[in-house]
C-alpha cells in the first residue's frame, strides 16, 4: 500500500446532527417540509450522490426543484459546519499524523465544494492531507475522482476507507483495496478488510 484515500461521512465523522439542523433551516426558509430531514434518515441517504439525495428526500418535487433545494441546503451547510463543528471520531487525528509520516493520504468523497475544506478546518487536519476531490469540484463521480487522484499522484497500490455500499461500488470500479469502516453509516458485505475503529487503521496490514 503506498497511500490511502478516504472517505469523509461516517468514516472519519459524523456530522449527520448538525446537517440536519443547517437543511432543516433552509427548508422553513424556502416553504419546504423541514420534518422530511431527520437524523436517522439522512443517515441512510450519506453516500449517495447529491442529486440523489434530494430526489429521495423532497421525492414530493419535480427533480429539477429537488436538486435545486437540495444544493441551497448544501451551500447553507458549509457556512452552519464552520460555526457548529462535528468532532472526529476518536482516534482520526492520530492515525491522521502517523500515517501522513510514511505514506501520502487524501479524500475523495460524494460532497458539494468547500464540503471537504470545511471538515479541514473544523478538524486540523488538513496539515495531513495531499489532496481531496469530490463532485462539487469536478463534476464527477466518486470512481473518476478516484482514479483522478491515481493518476495525478502516479500511485500504485493505494487503498480507499469508506463505509457504504456506495463507497465500495466506486472503489471496485476504481480498482482499488476497500478498506470498510464498519462503525460507520452503511453496511459492506465483502469488504478486502475491515476496521471497527480509525485506529485500527496503525496496525493494518495489506
């Protein structure tokens, strides 16, 4: 393995609470059904796209409307994360700071832009991070980001940590080790390897 790729929703946080709260708020401000936007049901829908997102949640909408609310709540969002900051999950920072010593590590991840720089900040550890892609800058999905960062960097063996269905989807089309968070959000059933939490991440061996 010479690096390491992540994803960001239930791999190295959980953010579902206060996303909640930041869509909900665009929905009263726009007219819209803020009861829709739960905790529990959004956890189901982190790791999809985010059109697909809005399609599922606001399935009341024309498409179009859909995924026009849906990016207003996204751009809401990133400004409420800054001011009310999700923690990551125990253990993040240190494997964070020990691998980035031997190996390169990045993320990719199904978000709108600034989503990825706002998680950064919140947490420090952008000093550890080579690169991050996602959607909301390239327009493209999850494997072609993927291979993006492949190819930019000329890596070889690298290895993506996610935990949904989703993730393993892309990863599998990218060609990659999948590495499956399985305290996250999703659930994997044949995974190349599993971790029960961030730190198992230092003991690993591929």
């Amino acid at each position: 393995m010479d690096s390491l790729i992540f994803d960001i929703d239930g791999t190295l946080w959980d953010s579902v609470a206060q996303v909640a709260e930041a869509w909900q708020t665009v929905c009263r401000e726009e007219n819209a059904d803020a009861g829709l936007i739960t905790v529990p049901g959004l956890r189901k829908e982190f790791g999809k796209t985010l059109p697909e997102i809005g399609v599922s949640l606001f399935s009341g909408l024309e498409a179009k409307d859909a995924i026009a609310l849906m990016e207003k709540c996204c751009t809401y969002e990133n400004e409420y994360l800054l001011s009310h900051r999700p923690p990551a999950y125990p253990g993040v920072e240190e494997v964070f700071r020990t691998l980035s010593k031997r190996i390169p590590l990045f993320i990719v991840s199904n978000c709108q832009a600034g989503y990825i720089e706002v998680f950064l900040e919140d947490t420090g550890l952008a000093p550890y991070v080579k690169d991050h892609l996602c959607p909301g800058d390239t327009n493209e999905a999850k494997a072609a980001n993927i291979r993006t960062i492949i190819s930019r960097y000329q890596l070889k063996s690298p290895a993506y940590v996610g935990d949904t269905i989703g993730d393993y989807n892309a990863v599998r089309e990218a060609g990659l080790t999948f590495i499956y968070a399985e305290y996250g959000f999703g659930s994997v059933p044949n995974p190349d390897f599993r971790i029960s939490r961030p730190s198992d991440l230092l003991n690993l061996k591929i």
